[in-house]
C-alpha cells in the first residue's frame, strides 16, 4: 500500500507579501502590518523580510520594532483583502486534490496521494504548485512534503521563502536535532517546561519514556511523542469538510483602561450582541457563557458560569458575563475584556415553550432578531442602545471573532467571490 503524500504550504510573509505586492513603494523597504496603536493594538502582525534582518519579530510593540529599525513603515491590516488571497490560492490547490484542510488563512495541508499518477510526485506536484503560486498571484510558498501532516508542516518551516523540503524516512536525521519547540503545539509553556528536564530536542522528546512525558504534560505529552517519532495519522480533512465548532466568542482590548461598572458594562454589551448575532447566524444556541480579563498589569483570568435554559440572546449573555465580573472582579482596572458562548447546540428551529423564563427568552430573541435586520439593512450604528452614546470611542470598537473548533477540523473558507 502506497504510504500517504502529505503537503503543507505556507504562503511567506503572507499580509506583508500582499501589501508590498498591491503597493510597489513598499518593495525593498523595511515595512510591516501591525495594529492601531491608537486602540492599543499596537504589535506586529507580520512583517516582510527587510524587516526581519533588523530583528523585527511578530508580537513586538511597535516602540520596539521602531527601535530596531527606524525606518520601518507600518500598514494597517486589510483583512478582506488577505481573505480573497486565501481564497485564490484554495482554488489552485483544489485543482489537485479534494482533500485540502486550512490551517489558518495562510496555510493549507493537501493530500495529494491519489494524485501522483496525473501530477507526478509529492515533491513534483510542490514545485508545480509554487510556480503557479507565483505567476498567477504573484506571492511565494514554502511546501512540506511528507508522509504526515507534523512533518509536512515542519518541512515548511525548514526552508523559507519559496523552498520545497521533504522529510521522508531519513526524518531522524533531518528533524531529530532540531529544538522541540519547532514541532507544531509546542508553545512557549510547554517549551519551558521541556527545558527544566533536559529536553532540547525533537529527538530528546522523542526518546522520553512515553509515561513520563504524559506525567509531565498530561495526553498532550503522548500526543507531542507521537509526533516526535513519526507517528502522526491524522487524515487530511475533505474540502467541503464543515467546521466542528464547540465555542463562539469574541474580545477586545480597550483605548483606555477600564475603571467603572458603566465601562465594564459597555464593552460586555459590545460583545456580548457580537456573540449573539453569529450564533443566530449559524443557528446556535449556547447552555453556558465564558468571560476573559486581562488587567492592566497583563495578568489574565477566565471564569465560567452555566445558563438557565439554552439561549441566543444577547441579553442573556450579557447578564451571565457581567455577572460572573462582579463576583471576580480584578484589583487593577482592566485592559481587555473578552465573552466566549460555550456549551453549543444547533437547532435551525427553537421549540416553543410555555415556561416562564423560556417564553421571556423567546420574546428577547424575536426582539433581537428584529434589530441584526434593522442593521443589515441600514448599517450596524442605525440601533443603539443607550449605554453606548455615553462613551463614543468605548462603542465603536471593532472585537476580534474567533471559533474555537476540534483539532482536526479547521475552518473551510468557501466563497464563489471571483479573486
């Protein structure tokens, strides 16, 4: 049986590379996307690699990348435009096989094992795909190949810009040597705590006693051995595979520090009606609501708390949220606020009920279902509630969205938008 070929692409640089590509001015010069400083957003996004030979790293403050480089230029993020790049490049990959998973909208993993005998391969297909990459929409990829999803996306981040890399049965020598952090969800914490047992290496954790490790990191131990000796099996998801989502939240971080119940009040509304809308949107409803903190110092907290009866009003959530602040409210005033909706079940049709707090609810959903078509229609500022007119740049904050969804089921972009 023929063994899997697995790719991963990863588009270098990816915002930076579209900004340059849709600005020529920029080429040759140290610039970067980062965010609004003015709303205390002010890290780096990405940067092209101009920048990064003055040591500018993705999440420096921008006083730090500035000190670094003083010339640098930063752009504003154009996520709509990242968006149809993302799209475009989908199209090229699904031109080779159907199995194409995202990992974000800069990188994709292609099964490309029943496609050898039309396309040539793993590593033919890879160097095709770059090529086309470039000449159709003018940016460059790095391509893993190999017989699993951990190493393919590892031989990505071997070779940049614009490489191919394969990490075969040789993968011992290739990859043992390198440090541990390189393998995929080896983040800093889990790093840290390799580091105080002597584990520097892919090739040290590969040799850990499989126990110990599951001791030290709990199932993610086992997990990170696994992919340590090349033993990865996930399958690459369908194209048409549907996100798996478990939780729907959104956060923010704030101008200015938050010092009042009015302020804490305003934001939570914010997001808890950003919450509720793309929940009735996707026809979710939720049996408990998450709050996130972040006080001015950088230290953080969640907290969780169970609802009534399952619900998809912003209402509903606010309440939850802020009252799970005022039992946990933090000593410093807060910099971020965030309000995640947990506990997620679909239902296209919400059966009627009888009871009293089920029939207030319904009423507040048809109420609020009523307003998200006032401002589709109209624009979103054309329905306010009152709390917000008392602190404008508190109101017309934009949150950041995030699902979260199950490992192996990232988000499938489908769109018809021509690029």
């Amino acid at each position: 049986m023929q063994p899997p070929i697995i790719l991963h692409s990863d588009m270098n640089n990816f915002y930076a590379s579209i900004e340059c590509l849709d600005n020529p001015a920029l080429r040759g010069k140290p610039m970067a996307v980062a965010g609004d400083p003015n709303a205390r957003h002010g890290i780096i996004l990405a940067k092209n690699y101009e920048a990064k030979k003055y040591g500018v790293a993705t999440g420096d403050p921008l006083w730090m990348a500035r000190q670094k480089c003083p010339d640098i230029i930063f752009m504003p993020p154009r996520y709509d435009r990242y968006i149809e790049f993302s799209q475009a490049a989908s199209q090229i990959y699904e031109e080779y096989t159907d199995k194409v998973e995202a990992f974000g909208l800069d990188e994709c993993w292609l099964d490309v094992t029943e496609s050898t005998g039309l396309f040539g391969n793993g590593k033919e297909i890879a160097d095709e795909i770059r090529e086309r990459m470039k000449q159709e929409l003018g940016v460059t990829v790095s391509i893993g190949v190999s017989y699993n999803k951990i190493f393919a996306k590892l031989g990505s981040d071997l070779k940049k810009p614009d490489a191919t890399t394969v990490i075969g049965a040789d993968f011992r020598e290739k990859i043992w040597p390198l440090p541990a952090d390189m393998l995929l969800y080896v983040g800093k914490a889990t790093y840290a705590k390799l580091l105080k047992q002597g584990i520097h290496s892919i090739g040290d954790l590969a040799c850990c006693d499989p126990a110990f490790l599951e001791q030290l990191l709990g199932k993610n131990g086992i997990m990170l051995w696994t992919f340590a000796n090349g033993l990865d099996r996930s399958p690459v998801c369908y194209s048409y595979s549907h996100r798996i989502i478990k939780t729907i939240g959104n956060s923010t971080t704030t101008p200015r520090d938050l010092t009042t119940d009015t302020d804490i009040k305003t934001i939570l509304y914010i997001l808890a009606e950003s919450v509720a809308e793309r929940m009735r949107l996707e026809h979710f409803y939720c049996r408990s609501v998450q709050i996130s903190i972040r006080d001015n110092s950088l230290a953080s907290f969640e907290r969780q708390g169970k609802l009534p009866l399952p619900t998809c009003t912003a209402q509903s959530i606010f309440e939850k949220a802020f009252e799970l602040y005022c039992r946990n409210r933090p000593s410093r005033p807060v910099r971020s606020l965030g309000v995640r909706a947990c506990n997620l079940s679909y239902m296209e049709y919400r059966q009627l009920s009888f009871l009293e707090d089920a029939v207030k609810d319904q009423r507040q959903e048809e109420l609020e279902r009523s307003i998200d078509k006032i401002r589709n229609r109209y624009g979103h500022y054309a329905i306010q509630r009152g709390i917000m007119l008392m602190d404008k740049n508190l109101s017309h904050l934009d949150p950041i969205s995030e699902h979260t969804i199950y490992p192996e089921a990232y988000l499938k972009r489908q769109s018809n938008a021509p690029f």
